[in-house]
C-alpha cells in the first residue's frame, strides 16, 4: 500500500476504530496486514486479520478470524473443518483460521477501505452470534452478492 | 439482554435478505464499537456509519 493510501486508511480507522486497529508491516507489501478487534452485540471480542495484498487497493484483501481460535458452529464443529461454505459464507481457512466471505472480487473497486471491510466482517460477526442462537446457518442472515 | 439485542439485529438481517423494509436502520457507533439498531424517530449519532447498504450488497463466495 502507498503511503498516501496508508495516510487515508489510518485517517478513517483513528476516527471510528480508535484503538481498535494496527497496522503490522505497512510498508512491507509482502506482509502487511490489518489486526482489528470487533466487538459483537453478544459481548465478545473478535480479532481479524486483514491481509493486505502487495497491488491493494486494486486487490481486495483477505479476512480471517485469528481469534477467538478454532470457531465453533451451532453443532460444536470446528468452523475450519467445513472449507469453503456458501451457507456459512466463509472460504478456505488457514492456519486454522476462518476466512471470512466479504466483498465480492468481480464487485471489488479501489474506492472500498479498509474500514468498510472490518464493517462487513462485523457484520458477518453479529450473523455468526445468531446462527450460534438458533442453528440457522449464516446465508439465513447474510444474503449472497449477485452472480453476474 | 446481551441476546436480545444480538436477536433483534439478526432478524434485522435476515428481513433485509428476503428484501423485506423495517424502516429501521444498522448503524456503526464508534463509540461503543457496535452495530446498533435504529428505529424510526430514533437518535441517530452523527458520527455513525449506516451499514445497511453494506449488508443488502451481499457476502461473496469465491473458491
């Protein structure tokens, strides 16, 4: 990331994130990343990873849960255990971290932050907290971007 | 209460993905950290960010 793009993302994050935000390496494109803490309406706090890609913002970034680890379904399962899920909206995990569904790639314009990309994954947080409730799975709450 | 409010945004939620209006709106207050739900008549602080846009955009799945 530039630093120009750095000064803008870290103007928006100190503004509605205080505190809540690092930036790790944000000079180094090959392995910088975003650590964000959410927190749910349940109580619980959530720490993401945003991986930063070295051509961002003209590439949309990548988003696991880094803690609490492992997350848990309804039915106990390690939510790392299901892969890629439409019905969970969560895609491959690594290092047994959840990788969250988000911005759709073909949908994806350099005009996102990464401020509205911690909003969409709190959003995915609070339908996580439901399907927890209910056993409803996530695509109950979350629709799906259009295919097109 | 912790589960009521967190029950209140889910069927939020899941209204808006079958395309059904509440009027109401999800809104990020920055204060607390939170996603919150405001109602009609509701006081909206400045500094929030309205999500609900962001949620009607829909969640991707790409493998």
């Amino acid at each position: 990331m530039d630093s120009a793009r750095l000064a803008l993302e870290s103007t928006i994050l100190e503004r509605y994130l205080p505190r809540r935000y690092a930036f790790v390496h944000p000079t180094d494109s090959s392995r910088s990343y975003l650590d964000v803490g959410l927190k749910t309406k349940s109580g619980n706090t959530y720490r993401l990873k945003i991986l930063i890609p070295p051509d961002y913002p003209s590439a949309m970034p990548l988003v696991y849960v880094v803690h609490p680890k492992p997350l848990y379904d309804y039915h106990k399962q390690d939510l790392t255990s299901i892969g890629a899920s439409g019905k969970m909206h969560v895609l491959t995990s690594a290092d047994g971290c959840v990788q969250l569904c988000h911005f759709k790639g073909s949908l994806w314009h350099t005009n996102i932050t990464l401020y509205k990309v911690a909003l969409k994954c709190l959003i995915w947080l609070e339908a996580y907290h439901n399907h927890l409730l209910t056993g409803n799975d996530i695509d109950y709450y979350l629709r799906h971007c259009p295919q097109h | 209460m912790n589960e009521k409010k967190t029950k209140e945004l889910g069927i939020e939620l899941a209204e808006r993905n079958r395309n059904k209006s509440t009027g109401n709106d999800i809104v990020f207050d920055p204060v607390t950290g939170e996603l919150v739900l405001v109602r009609p008549g509701d006081r909206k602080d400045p500094d929030s960010t309205t999500v609900n846009q962001i949620a009607e955009d829909g969640f991707a799945l790409v493998i």
